[in-house]
C-alpha cells in the first residue's frame, strides 16, 4: 500500500509524472473516488502535465474505474498535457479493446516503452 494510506504512488521522472495503483483491484466507487481525487490534484498542479499511469498491480478493473480514466483522459488533455497506460494485464487489456478506448487512449507495454514516448 503506497504511503498514507494513498491509493496511488506517484514518482517523477524528469518532466514525468508516473502512477502505480496500490490497489489490486479497482472496483468499488469509494476507492475510484478517492483515486480519481488524488489524480485530478495532480493534473491541477502540474501545468502540462506527462502522466502514466501503471497498472502493473491491477488485476481487476470496473466500468466505473474506466469511466474514471475516460474523465481523466480529458482532464489532461484539456490542460494541454498527455497520458499513457502500461503495464495492463491481458485481461483488462481486452476489455479497453472490447469498449475500443484502446482507441482513445496511448496505451504502452511497459513503462520504459511509456517514457521513451515521451522523450522522443
């Protein structure tokens, strides 16, 4: 569990800001809330912003949880900033497949592969 009982650990790396969920699963309105909270602080704060987000400890993801990246993912792109995912394991990767966000949003397969776009 990230440190005070934050839902997310947020490193930086450069100009780039990179969330891991401390959650293994992210079903349950209370948690979304307080997650979606804790990034829409971090969009406000940082102009620009370069966001990933790691799922490499999700296992399980709601609808509600995607409704959530989906507000997030406009957020950031209306504060001029970009997002990535990665690390999304097989079966949450098919359901953004499925609901065709695999089109909405940048989605990498690891996190080197996230930064790299980035920089590039």
């Amino acid at each position: 569990m990230a440190e005070n009982g934050s839902r997310v650990k947020v490193t930086r790396s450069f100009d780039t800001l990179i969330v891991e969920f401390a959650d293994r699963k992210i079903l349950d309105e209370l948690c979304i809330a307080e997650i979606q909270d804790e990034l829409v602080r971090l969009v406000d704060g940082t102009p620009d912003v370069k966001l990933i987000l790691s799922f490499g400890n999700v296992e399980h993801l709601s609808s509600a949880a995607l409704g959530m990246l989906i507000t997030l993912n406009k957020k950031v792109h209306g504060k001029s900033g970009a997002l990535k995912l990665c690390d999304i394991k097989p079966q949450i990767l098919e359901v953004f497949n499925i609901t065709r966000l695999n089109k909405m949003f940048d989605i990498q397969p690891d996190l080197a592969a996230a930064k790299a776009g980035f920089q590039a």
